[in-house]
C-alpha cells in the first residue's frame, strides 16, 4: 500500500520535473529571444524559471531516493558480511531519517518567517520558495523510514543491502522491476 502511493507519488513527481523543464527553457529562451530580438523581456521569468528550478531539483531527490540513484561508494560496505552491510545499511537510513528531521524542521521555520515576505517579481510568498525543502524532508523522510522498516522486518535480499547502484542503467532497471512488483501486488 505504502509502496503503491511512493510510487505514484514519484511518477507525478517526475511529470512535474518535465513540466518544470519545459517552462523553465521556454521562459529562458524566450526572454533572451525578447531582450536582443527586441530590446524588451518578460520580468517574471528569470524569478519564475529560479523557482522552477528549486522545485525541480527537490522533487528529483525525492525520486532519486525512491530508487537509490543518489551518488554512493560501497568500498567498505560491499566487502562486508551479510549482518555487517544491514549493520551499515540500518545506520545510514536512521542517519538519513536524522537530516531529514533537520531539513524539515529548517524549511517549517524558513517558511514560517518568510511567510510575510514576498518575491521581489511575482510578489508570491518567499513561505512556497522555502516549502520545496520541506516537501522534501517529509516525502524523502517517508521513502527513507519505509526502506528501514524492510530493513528491520528482512524483507530485504541480500542483493539489495547495499543502498546505491552502480550505473543509469541499474537505476532505470531497478525502477521498472520496482514498477513491475508493484504491478504484481
């Protein structure tokens, strides 16, 4: 159940990221088209276009969580035994579960302060710049919390105890076999 609403989450997720893109190069694109075809501009779009970015990137992590395509090293970790890499996996997702609880509690406070505060262009509130840190911190800190419940519930194979993978290629296959189980369920 929980892994069905993760993974809907991170295909909305990635057709916003698309959306965030295309606005972002169109606005782009067309304010430079503005500014030395015609000596004029659109004002919002260098602000806009930074917003889109923000929220791009955090909704990518979110995604990139999902399916560990976060940049890792298991040096260490893929020489040790069994128990020793759920040892390790087990630390990291508690630590990481940690700097979510930070990033969450830091963009609660950044968006309540900056609640009154209004973009300079588009006068929207600063409190929905800073919100894209905290949907982070709360989604990343749910995918996270349930890996470590399959963690602690050995509903994990032992292939899957090392928490990065090696290429595109094994990010995209983990993705469609994620897909795929889920499918299955």
């Amino acid at each position: 159940m929980l892994q069905k609403l993760i993974d809907g989450i991170c295909r909305l997720f990635s057709v916003l990221m698309v959306v965030c893109l295309g606005l972002m190069v169109v606005m782009v694109f067309g304010n430079v088209v503005l500014r030395y075809g015609f000596n004029s501009g659109i004002t919002v779009s260098e602000e806009l276009s930074r917003w889109l970015f923000v929220w791009m990137t955090f909704l990518g992590a979110v995604v990139a969580l999902r399916s560990h395509g976060h940049l890792g090293t298991d040096t260490l970790v893929s020489r040790l035994p069994v128990r020793g890499k759920k040892i390790c996996l087990g630390a990291t997702h508690l630590i990481m579960l940690y700097m979510c609880w930070l990033m969450a509690k830091g963009g609660w406070q950044q968006a309540v302060i900056n609640t009154g505060t209004t973009s300079a262009v588009m006068e929207a509130s600063m409190a929905w710049f800073f919100a894209s840190g905290l949907v982070f911190a709360v989604l990343g800190g749910l995918i996270i919390a349930h890996d470590f419940w399959k963690l602690v519930s050995g509903q994990l194979a032992d292939d899957q105890l090392i928490g990065i993978v090696e290429s595109e290629e094994d990010v995209a296959a983990a993705e469609a076999a994620a897909l795929q189980k889920a499918g299955r369920a």
